[in-house]
C-alpha cells in the first residue's frame, strides 16, 4: 500500500510499504478521508516525542473510511461498514482509568498511519473508539473525530455555565471547535487570533466578540474592556500552545475564575506565575490533555447530528501523494484543515 513515512523532523516521504494484516479483535481499515492537523504540523516540524531512530513511522491520526478486513473474534463490524476510529483507547486496568481519570492512562493504547491507504485498528479501540457512520454524514465531517474529542474534553474541563463570558485565544481548529461547544453551552464568546480569516469562522460559529491581535495594542485590556465593569471573563482558554498566550490568560480572567491551558506548547516550555495574582485573585488554572471515551462518543453524536460539520472546518482535497502539499497549505494558516483523500 502507499503510505506517508516519518523519518525525522521534515522528512516525510511517500512510500510502498506492507499492507498489515488484522489479528484477532482488529480492524484493517480502508482509509477515505483523512485530515491535516495542528499536531501533525507540530510532529512534523519539531519532531515525534515517541519516535524511535530508525523506525518508520505513517504519519497523520484522523480518518474515516471502509472497514477492508476483520480479525478473528470482532463483532458488530463486517466488510463495507462506513466507520470512524479515534486513534486511541485506555487499558481500563491501570490506576488513572480506575479513578475514572482515563485521559492520563499509563498504558493508552494509540495508532496513527492515516495518511496511507489502509489503518490497522488495534483491538482496545475497537472495543472501544470506533463508530459506525450514517449514510447521511461524509467521510470529511466523520474524520472530524479526533480532534473534536479534544475539544469536548476542553469545554467539559472548563465547566461553562448558562451565560459565561469565555475569551477562547486562538482560533485554530480546536479554538474553532471550542467556539461552537461553548455557545452550545449559552456563554458569551470572545475569539482572538492574528488571523483575519479565521476569525470570520469564528464569527460564523456563532462568536460574539472577535479580537485581532495584530490590530490590537493590549489584548489583555480588550477582553477586559468587554466585560462589566473590566473585571475579566469568567473562564479564559487558551488553544495556542504559545506559553505567553499562557501567561496572558492569567489576566484575562476575572477573581475566582478559571483558567483553561489547552494548547500543547513546545517541550520544555516555561511560564512564569504571578503568585499573589493566583493566591489572592483565587485562581483556577487547569491543563487538559487528550480526551476519552465517554467524551468521544459525545463527539461523534455532534457530528451524527449535524452539530459539528465540514462546512467550515475542512476547506481543500488533496490525492494521498500529494498530503504534504496538504499539510504545508495547513501551515500558511489560510484554512482550517485540508482533506488527503486516501482513495484517490
């Protein structure tokens, strides 16, 4: 089959490689459509955390397709199913996922190779992170998936209440996506970003406020100026990874609010904490990671109603031997996503 390989940080390379053949309890997957991402992006410029020299990696971990083949012992799937996998599933054995904490599992079972023309799904995901697609939702929107996920988790972290006001900095996909969910929610949003464009969607998602940063001399004073009496938003998200992005969220927020660091900075990253601001203010600042089953299946019912869709977040198609082009189009930030459409 043909496939993108990782080598190290800026070689991806489009190759023939063996078409893997499902054990017992997996799923060789047909790959239709599959996404560009931030963290692709990211994997792809800084590097893999998890990558070994000399190993070959298929890059990318959102798609949707055609189950191909079963493995022994699956059941509720058969040959021509329209599915969508998350590329990820807990133990259910270990410490975090008894405390239901399942995000931080210390044995997470994790697949990528959606940028290729088949995925095999390992059993744990099967049993547990794979959806069956109605006839009426497109492989696009399914693929969609993943990173929706994340973004419930975010929003469900941040605990949104009837009538918040939210500043969301940073309106990528998943600030895009955050967007929608918390005016799902009933909560005033503010989105800021450098990028014209993007914040149009965010408008169309529904934001009330837009801020352009690169029009803008303070954006701490913008967001607070926009709400009563510039006391700060109730509930400040970051979904940059930019660790000054982080630091402004801190003054962004109101006394007793919360604050959300989504974004994923760069390792090694360091903030500095202003400690009687977090001491006396009665700050609540929280990291998110990942997402969960539980938070998948609200994603995928999102998505299965229609709530959450490509319309404004998937803009060009792009043939498999042409993803890098793809993802270098994702990079100069005038779409959200791009489509490699794996059958083409």
């Amino acid at each position: 089959m043909r496939a993108a390989v990782y080598y190290a940080p800026n070689d991806l390379r489009m190759e023939d490689v063996e078409t893997p053949e499902p054990g017992p309890g997996e799923i060789l997957m047909k790959n239709i459509s599959a996404l560009t991402c931030g963290t692709d992006l990211k994997q792809y410029k800084r590097g893999y955390p998890k990558f070994k020299e000399g190993q070959k990696l298929i890059f990318g971990h959102e798609s949707a397709g055609i189950v191909a083949k079963v493995g022994e012992g699956v059941t509720g799937f058969k040959v021509g199913d329209r599915i969508a996998p998350h590329n990820s599933a807990p133990c259910n054995k270990c410490y975090y996922c008894k405390i239901g904490e399942h995000s931080m599992c210390e044995d997470l079972t994790m697949v990528k190779s959606a940028w290729a023309e088949y995925r095999l799904l390992p059993a744990a995901i099967v049993r547990e992170n794979v959806f069956h697609i109605p006839d009426h939702i497109s492989f696009r929107s399914a693929a969609l998936l993943e990173p929706l996920g994340s973004a419930v988790h975010g929003i469900t972290d941040a605990d949104i209440q009837l009538m918040d006001t939210v500043v969301i900095n940073g309106a990528g996909p998943l600030g895009l996506m955050m967007t929608k969910l918390a005016k799902l929610r009933g909560a005033y949003v503010i989105s800021t970003d450098k990028n014209a464009k993007r914040l149009g969607v965010a408008r169309e998602l529904g934001a009330d406020v837009t801020i352009d940063i690169s029009e803008t001399e303070d954006v701490v004073e913008a967001v607070k100026g926009l709400t009563p009496c510039g006391r700060g938003v109730d509930i400040a998200i970051d979904a940059t990874g930019v660790p000054e992005v982080w630091e402004k969220n801190l003054y962004m927020v109101r006394k007793a609010g919360t604050v959300l660091e989504f974004g994923g900075c760069r390792g090694g990253s360091r903030i500095t904490v202003d400690t009687t601001l977090l001491h006396y203010s009665q700050l609540t600042v929280k990291g998110v990671y990942h997402t969960t089953p539980k938070l998948e299946e609200q994603a995928f019912r999102l998505i299965e109603r229609g709530i959450i869709s490509e319309d404004l977040f998937v803009n060009d198609t792009y043939p498999l031997e042409q993803c890098l082009d793809a993802l270098n189009s994702h990079a100069g930030g005038e779409v959200i996503k791009n489509e490699i459409r794996c059958d083409l």
